[in-house]
C-alpha cells in the first residue's frame, strides 16, 4: 500500500524511523517532508501535502493512507483536514486508531510525537494501516453527510447553521488580552 508521510521537526526522527518501518512491512512509502531538522520549519504546507496525496491517489481510484507527526499531533491534524475529501484522525492508543479506520473511513492518522514512545505510535500505525472500514451504513451516512457539507456547505435534510459574511480571522486576541 501507499503510504504519505508529513511531519515537523518534533517528529523528524519518527518519521525517519516509520518510513524504514513500513518499507520493512512492503509499503510504497512517499515522504513530504521535511528532509532535515529546522526548528522554525512550519508544518502545515508538509502536512497539507501529504493530506493532498492521498486525495489525489482516492479520487484517482487508488487507495492510499497518510500519516502526520507533530509534538501533539494537534495542528498536523488541522492541517491535514483542510483538504477536501481527507477525514484526519488524531491517534492516541490502539482503540482510537481502529475506531478511526472502522467508523470513520479516515484515510490520514495524525500522532504526537512528543506523546508517544515510537514503539506505541508504530503500533498504532500499524493497527490505522491495517484496519478496514466495514462500510456499515450508519458510518457511510455520517461520513457522506461529511462530504455533503465540505462540498456545498450544506447536508440534505439537516439544519446547518450559514456562514456569516467576511474571512474568520486566524487570532482574535491575545490569550492575555482575553483573560483580562
């Protein structure tokens, strides 16, 4: 299977050991980066990337995974669900990384590097990569009520909420400010 890989520079070094870990198991193992540590690096255009090679390979008719690291694995997975049609989990334990594939469908798994000796987040990896998604209907209705929305911003037959007019900023406020 194809597998696309991101990381920041906090999961460089399980990137480096995931990549020979699946190349191991005969996995077709696609890096984007990053290729060396730098400490400012900035982890969305990796992940984003990633999230974007396995949309392409899905709607080409090739199924792919993709895996993000980061220290929490938080932003990488924010990263990774900007992509239209990616559904990104967060990995946290054995259990999460089943549920992700088994009612979600979801094709990126996202793990905190900083959260996780590289034994667990491998076998979590491990149990995401091997998963399959049993396609029972309530899952496959939830997951395209999903799609609905990503694509048209609405989900037929449900009350969804609009937008309002205008870009969301990225920051409001301080934290500081805030708490004042």
């Amino acid at each position: 299977m194809r597998i696309h890989i991101a990381t920041d520079h906090a999961g460089l070094e399980f990137s480096k050991a995931l990549q020979e870990h699946l190349a191991r198991q005969g996995h077709e193992v696609i890096d984007h980066g990053p290729v060396e540590y730098d400490a400012l690096d900035d982890y969305p255009s990796f992940c984003i990337n990633a999230a974007q090679a396995v949309a392409n390979d899905w709607r080409e008719g090739a199924f792919s995974l993709g895996v993000v690291f980061g220290g929490s694995g938080n932003g990488e997975q924010i990263a990774a669900n900007k992509v239209e049609g990616v559904r990104a989990a967060l990995v946290w334990s054995v259990a999460t990384a089943k549920l992700a594939r088994e009612h979600n469908n979801a094709n990126v798994c996202s793990i905190g590097a900083r959260q996780h000796t590289l034994e667990e987040a491998l076998e979590f990896i491990d149990v995401f990569i091997a998963e399959p998604f049993p396609g029972e209907e309530r899952h496959v209705r939830r997951i395209s009520q999903l799609a609905e929305f990503e694509q048209i911003g609405l989900i037929s037959g449900k009350e969804v909420l609009e937008p309002t007019e205008g870009a969301t900023p990225a920051v409001l406020e301080s934290d500081e400010a805030a708490a004042n």
